[in-house]
C-alpha cells in the first residue's frame, strides 16, 4: 500500500491501481548516515569539514535540497568552536530544519568527530541509501565502501 494525495488529504490506495492514476504517490523518508573528523578545534576547520560532508552525502545519493526533511549534527565533546548547522545555512539550506547536539564521551570513541543524520524523502529503497564516512571516520563503518 502506498500513500497518496487526493485534493489534499492522504488516502491509501495498491499501487498501480484506478484510484492511483493520475495522482501523487508520497515518498518515503529515509535515512543517510555521515561522519568526517577534523585535525582540530577550529571554527574554519569545523565548517569546512561539515560542507565536505553534506556535499559528498548529497551528490553520493543524488540529493536535491527540496527533499531534505531534516538535518541532525552530533560532535564530540572536545568540539565546541561552532556549531556544525552553520555550514548546511553557509550552503544556502535556509528552509531545512537542522539541529546540533553533543555525543556522550565514550573513552576511546573518535576524537573531533562530527556525526551527520540526515532525513530525506525519497523513493528509494533502503538499499540504495549511500551512507558516508570520510577521513578517519572511516573506521565507524569500516562495512562500507567508499
């Protein structure tokens, strides 16, 4: 079952059936998972790594800044200089709701880390999500190629 629009309420309807033709199907929102780490606790470096982040997260899986839903930023704690949000505003994404938060300190976790969740709507499935894990934060997802 797929939802869709009908004079601006959401109905349920199989795909492919009469009652879908000539409407639009809502898309799903998924996730896709980021991390870079950066060499130290500078403002320039924090939103420099942050815009390298987000531009290989979006062009990896074919983004378009419409359909961003959200955008959640954790640092670790030894980063305080700026907050990450500021280089997704930086890129123009005025209208995207974002937030940033503090990891728990887990000794021995990555230091200066910056983790990026990103919500998006999409048709695509699960499996075609391309998640991204740059510099030393490779090693969060060693599972992955890159």
């Amino acid at each position: 079952m797929r939802a869709l629009v009908d004079r601006g309420k959401e109905v349920f309807s199989p795909e492919g059936s009469e009652e879908t033709a000539g409407k639009q199907l809502i898309s799903k929102t998924r996730a896709v998972r980021g991390a870079i780490d950066v060499s130290s606790n500078g403002e320039n470096e924090i939103l420099e790594a942050t815009e390298e982040l987000l531009q290989e997260m979006v062009t990896r899986n074919s983004i378009n800044k419409s359909d961003i839903a959200a955008v959640i930023f954790s640092v670790t704690s030894d980063l305080n200089a700026v907050f990450p949000a500021k280089a997704a505003r930086r890129m123009g994404w005025r209208d995207v709701p974002l937030f940033d938060v503090v990891e728990i300190d887990v000794p021995g976790a990555l230091p200066r880390c910056i983790r990026v969740l990103m919500l998006i709507n999409t048709n695509k499935g699960i499996h075609e999500i391309k998640h991204v894990y740059l510099k030393g934060a490779a090693v969060l997802r060693k599972d992955l190629r890159q």
